[in-house]
C-alpha cells in the first residue's frame, strides 16, 4: 500500500471503484459541504473535492477534505498548479498529509479568465505531469523535490490525475498518459464521456501500450439534466464531444433529466465490460441527489468494504 486509502485497497484487489464529486462552497458555509457529503456517503467509495474549479474563489479543497474526514467520509484532494508554485505545492502537501488526506489528484486548473478573479494571475511553476513527479518524490524518496532535503515525517498518497481522451490531436492524448505513468500517478480519472466509440479507441490505445497494467482508469460519467445543458455542453465545455443522437435523445424525451439518469446508468454498464477500466468517477454537477439513484440502478451497491 502506497497510502492505504480506501480507494487504493478497492482498486488493488481488483474491485470496481466509483467515485464522486463535491464543489465546495464560494464561502465558509460548512453546511454546504454537510448537505452534499449526506447525499454522497454510502454510495461512492471516495469523494473529489474540486481546487476553485473554473478558476472561481471557493473555500479551500484541504480544508474541505479534512471536514469530509470529520464527516466519515474519504476525500481526493484535488491540486492545481494554477495557483501555487513549489514551495505552496509542497508546503499544502505537508499539511494534507498533517490532517489525513491519502488522495491527491493532481491538476493543471482552468485558467483563471474563466473565472470571477480575471486579474489574478496564473502560477504554473510546474505542470500536472511534474507535480505528479514531484508527489512521487515526496512520497516514495522522503525529499523534497530536487532530492536534496529529507521530509520530516512520511508521506503517503494515493496519486491521480486527470485525462481527457477526447481533446486533439487525439493520438497525442495516450502519449500523455503515458508521460503521467511514468512520472508516477496510480490512477487516473477521465473526462465526461459521452462519445464511447472514441473512448473505446482511447482505450484500444491504451491497452496497447499495456498501460491500463500500470494504472487505474476511472471512466468520467456525468448525467444530463436537459437538452439545454447538452447543448451547452457540446458548444461550451472543452475537451467534450456529445454525439448528435445523444443530445437529440435528451431533447425529445418527455422527462429529460429521467432520461438522463437513464443514459447515465447505460453508460456506467457500457464501461464496465471495456478491458482496463477499473471504476466510474459520477460527476453529478450540483445534482449530488441523483447519486444514489445512478448507483443504485447501475448496480454498484452496496460499496464493498475491505480492510
């Protein structure tokens, strides 16, 4: 055991792991936070907690994580090196460690235009592939990065990052993970997928390279609420492709977000008959409700519990 999470344990005895996704609140409201766990905890084996996603101010992804702890329930700490350089990056990691965080998934960031700080400024001391190297020093050597100061202490994390499959130039896309392998990341959580046809070719690739031997692929889920969101998302939301069949049947339906549930729960069951993919991470946008219903229809309970 790299950190002995409870999301290592699941996906080293080859059982099927799924988690889930949690924006912190845009201030220090803790029930916020209380609300969105209740309707996680039982149904997903780890939970993410996003670092300011789409660059917008919100409470802190360690200080979430560790109330998520408090609240029984195992959080990924999500980091992007939008915001920090080296010394931030590794000082956080310190203090995540400090307070029992044994997820990390490392991050690049949205850039920060998209968000509601346009002055701010982007740091990018160092990309996702380096801060996924940089983890694996602290952890597996105890310096820091550059290897030349000892850590005080131990660190032990469970090491992610994300993937996009669908992003061009599309050969490219299994060379960078190949590049996140050898930095050091043990899983790797994807994109929303809605066009299987191009994942299942990422996947081919993928395998290939006998890379799904090396790491733990988590397949992107995202249920659709309406065709408005599916248009949305298909003109709006980079790196995503929604099939025309796709948003026309979300469209047509009489009970869109029925059909969308429903979508969700065909894709989860499509994912897990692909070699190599070894859990779904739902990213139920502000619709952490329907989480239960998604796994429940998908088969995926009850969660296992190992030891």
């Amino acid at each position: 055991m790299k950190a002995g999470s409870n999301l290592e344990k699941i996906l080293s005895k080859g059982l099927f792991a799924v988690t889930g996704e949690l924006g912190p609140p845009k201030g220090n409201d803790v029930s916020v936070v209380k609300r969105k766990a209740d309707l996680l905890k039982g149904y997903v084996d780890a939970v993410n907690v996003t670092d300011n996603q789409t660059a917008i101010v919100r409470m802190s992804s360690i200080a979430t994580s560790s109330l998520l702890i408090q609240m029984g329930i195992e959080p990924v700490m999500q980091m992007t090196t939008r915001d920090r350089n080296r010394i931030a990056i590794q000082s956080d990691i310190f203090g995540a460690t400090a307070l029992g965080i044994k997820n990390m998934l490392c991050l690049t960031g949205d850039h920060h235009t998209f968000g509601n700080q346009v002055d701010s400024k982007n740091v990018h001391d160092l990309d996702s592939i380096q801060l996924i190297d940089c983890v694996r020093t602290m952890r597996d050597e105890g310096t820091l990065l550059g290897g030349e100061e000892k850590i005080e202490g131990k660190i032990q994390l469970f090491i992610g990052a994300a993937e996009n499959p669908f992003a061009d130039p599309f050969e490219f896309r299994v060379v960078r993970l190949a590049k996140k392998v050898r930095a050091g990341v043990d899983f790797i959580q994807t994109q929303c997928i809605y066009d299987m046809k191009r994942f299942k070719e990422w996947m081919k690739m993928v395998r290939d390279r006998g890379l799904h031997e090396k790491v733990h692929i988590l397949a992107g889920v995202t249920p659709l609420k309406s065709g408005g969101m599916a248009r949305y998302m298909a003109k709006n939301v980079s790196g995503i492709i929604i099939p025309e069949e796709i948003i026309d049947r979300i469209v047509k339906a009489k009970k869109p977000a029925e059909e969308g549930i429903k979508l969700c729960v065909e894709q989860i069951q499509e994912l897990r008959e692909i070699e190599g993919v070894h859990g779904v991470h739902i990213m139920a946008i502000e619709w952490e409700q329907m989480v239960s219903q998604i796994t429940e229809m998908a088969g995926l309970l009850p969660r296992p519990k190992v030891e």
